[in-house]
C-alpha cells in the first residue's frame, strides 16, 4: 500500500466513509468494484490522498470522493477508478486484484493514430485487417504473417511486432516440415493429426527451431497499443469501409 503515515490514512478512511456503506452492496456498483479488479484499471501513479489512471483518451485524476471520468461526472457515485484507489490506500480492501506494471507505458488512441494514418492507403487497409484478425489484447491472434520488408515498416513505427509465443507461431507452419525437424530430434513414433503433431513437438521439445518461411514476419500488436485494437479499427473502418460490414463488427 505504501500509505504508513496514521494522519494520512485516517483522512482517507474517513472521506471513504463518507461514501457509506451500503452503497457497496448495490449490483451497478459491485459492477465497479469487479472492473476495479482487472489489470488494465492499475493505477499510473498514487499519491496520499489521490492517484492517476489512464483512459483511452486521457489521464483521470481520482481522489475518494471525486474522479474526472465520465462514469463519475454522470452518476456521482464510485467509479472503478475510486474503488481501484481505495484498495491501494488500504481503505476497502477485496480480493482478485490484478496490477500491471507496464500501464504507464500504453498509448492513447490520440498517440496512435497519427502514426497509423502517416502509412500509405493500401498499408493503412491492411493494418485495419490485422487489427480485426488480432483483436483487443491478441486474445484471437495468432500472428500474422507478413512479407519481411512490409513487416519492418510497420516494425519501425511500433504499430506491430514479432510473435515470440510459439504455440501462435507453429500454427504457421507445415505439418510435413515440423515433422520433418522432428524427425532430426527423435526416434519416437510421430503423430499424424497436424494438431497432435504440433502439440508434442512443444511438450517434448520446448527450445525447437520452428521451420517458418525465411521471407515472412509473424507480428501481432505490440501490449503498449494492443488494447486500442477496437478503436484503431472502428476508425480505419470509417475511412475504408470493408466489403462486409458484418466482417468488422
């Protein structure tokens, strides 16, 4: 918690209690208090009696009773935000926190799309694609392989970077070729299924040299911006509308 000074805490227990008790009970707040939890709600920094939290957009500057979000300014009442900072001043204490430590370091949709719209027309279509393909976080990427000099421009502009996971980058390959390399690793029996080929040869043979195409990059949006994946899109969807709606949204 890092708050030790007994007249600082009370102060911030005492403005928490303002606040009551059975507010906390209400389901739209027990809302707040479980969003409060995630790693994406840690704090960028907290001081005696207040902290800083980034937004999509901007920073919020939070204090026990008050925040500049717009979850506040509508309904008066704690926001994730408050309850984030009540739980790091050691004032309403829960369980299923998750920190992050890089939160200071993720970008704003404002710092991003500069830099998206900088790119040529055609890479520009493309990043919209990837952004889809890899979803908010990467949750549903699995890489995305591109030729090795379309890769180093988006690599110069940190708009993508390498997948270093390779249960993501074996799913790239040919079965006949990962079975082929195991073949040099092992006399065992191999299985047949791609799936179950893939499977045993990162069990059994974690530090493998994958055998992807020399000439191709498999990147995915790097943690700083991964989580404006939606908004990146929405706004290259604007600009360039798909084919497909229903394939964007």
């Amino acid at each position: 918690m890092g708050i030790t000074n007994d007249s600082v805490f009370e102060k911030n227990q005492n403005d928490w209690l303002e606040w009551g008790i059975d507010i906390h009970n209400n389901p739209e707040q027990v809302k707040r208090i479980n969003n409060s939890k995630s790693k994406d709600t840690t704090p960028v920094s907290v001081s005696e009696h207040s902290g800083v939290f980034h937004g999509s957009k901007k920073d919020y500057s939070t204090t026990l009773l008050t925040c500049s979000c717009r979850d506040f300014a509508i309904r008066k009442k704690p926001c994730k935000h408050m309850y984030r900072l009540a739980y790091e001043l050691g004032v309403y204490m829960f369980d299923g926190v998750i920190s992050d430590a890089s939160v200071s370091e993720k970008k704003r949709i404002d710092d991003v799309m500069p830099i998206v719209f900088s790119l040529s027309d055609d890479l520009q279509i493309l990043y919209r694609d990837i952004c889809y393909s890899c979803g908010n976080d990467n949750k549903t990427s699995k890489g995305y392989m591109l030729d090795a000099d379309i890769a180093k421009i988006f690599m110069d502009k940190h708009l993508l970077c390498p997948v270093t996971d390779k249960a993501k980058l074996i799913t790239h390959c040919y079965v006949n070729d990962v079975r082929n390399v195991l073949k040099t690793l092992t006399d065992d029996k191999l299985p047949r299924k791609g799936s179950e080929l893939f499977d045993y040869a990162l069990s059994n043979f974690p530090n493998i040299v994958l055998p992807l195409p020399s000439d191709k990059a498999c990147l995915e949006l790097p943690s700083e911006i991964s989580h404006l994946t939606m908004s990146i899109r929405k706004r290259l969807y604007d600009k360039f509308p798909a084919d497909n709606n229903d394939f964007y949204f």
